[in-house]
C-alpha cells in the first residue's frame, strides 16, 4: 500500500488514470497523457520524460538534480498536518533544491558526482559542500501530490506520538532553453561559493 502512494505520488497523472485511459504496450511501457513521461514498469518502476532523462520512482529522487537534453527535474517533500503546508514545503525543497544544484553545477561542478546516466548529487553529502546563493529562477513546481497519512507527524507538541497528517511530493522541472549554466553564473548572488 505505502509503495503505490509512493508511486501515485511520484508519477502524479501516470498512476492516477484510470486504466482504459492508460496506453499499454507490450514492452511494459505506460504511455504519458498530453506529452507528460511514459511510465516504465519495474523495480522501481522509471519516469521517461525523453532526452535522456530516465528516473527512478525511489528515494533517490530527492536531493539530486536530474538532467535530460531540454529539462533539469528536483523533486521535494514533506509531511504536515495540514495538506496545504505540507504542499508548500514540498514546493519549497524541491525550489531549493533546484537553486542549490544548478548553483553548484554552474560555479563548482567537481562536487557534484554524476549517477543513474542522469543524476547529479552532492559528491560528499554534506551540504555545507554545495554553493550557496540566490538566484531567480523560470519554471516551477510540476505533479503535484498529497496522500492522507498515519501516524506519521510527530513534533515538541505530540509528545512523540505519531499524529495523521499530509505526506506531499512535488516536482521542479525547468527548461533549458529558458535558462543556461551561463545564465546561472551571471545572475547568481553568491553566499558561498
């Protein structure tokens, strides 16, 4: 159950459609709806959104910057008790997560490693390695989701007993035409590089 709210979560449309809707072919592939990525069956099941950009539906979404020919891809979540927090917060790692990746792969590239043919990460994973700094950035939040939880928020005021709540995934996704490394290293303010 908790692995198909991870997926609905993740694929957003992809999963949620009902399955006349779906295109199935016989290689295990499920076609996108209006453009958006084909689902590849598996373990774990894979987002294809084209130009190379290939992503597993796992944990290893979060905290990397996907990159494909035309698009960067972060993704970001969050529990709350409130479905509209926890899809702020969501919106607001993946947005820095964004900020700090692209920061990082414009001015200091050798800390990041690459993975998964079209993953960049923290090469050391301590975030004080990444490059800090601010930059305005096109694009925004993509396949928003919410799922009812429970249990699953604790805080100072439960007493550290579990309370039902609002788990939220949330996607950035840019387009590289609207923005270039370049770009980046000439807009960006930098708190530490």
């Amino acid at each position: 159950m908790l692995r198909r709210q991870m997926l609905a979560g993740l694929t957003g449309v992809a999963i949620a459609l009902p399955a006349a809707a779906r295109q199935r072919s016989e290689d295990g592939v499920i076609k996108g709806r209006r453009g958006g990525p084909n689902m590849i069956k598996g373990d774990p099941p894979r987002l294809d959104f084209g130009g190379g950009l290939v992503i597993p539906m796992n944990a290893s979404i979060f905290r990397t910057l996907w990159e494909g020919e035309d698009r960067w891809v972060t993704y970001g979540r969050a529990v709350s008790r409130l479905e509209v927090k926890a899809m702020q917060q969501a919106e607001i790692a993946a947005t820095g997560t964004m900020k700090l990746m692209l920061l990082t792969q414009a001015f200091a590239p050798e800390r990041l490693v690459r993975f998964e043919t079209c993953g960049w990460r923290n090469r050391t994973n301590n975030a004080n390695d990444l490059v800090l700094g601010e930059i305005a950035l096109p694009g925004k939040p993509v396949m928003p989701t919410t799922d009812r939880v429970t249990g699953s928020v604790t805080d100072g005021d439960t007493g550290g007993v579990g309370e039902d709540g609002w788990h939220a995934v949330t996607g950035y996704m840019i387009m590289k035409k609207d923005v270039t490394l370049a770009d980046i290293r000439a807009r960006a303010q930098l708190l530490k590089g």
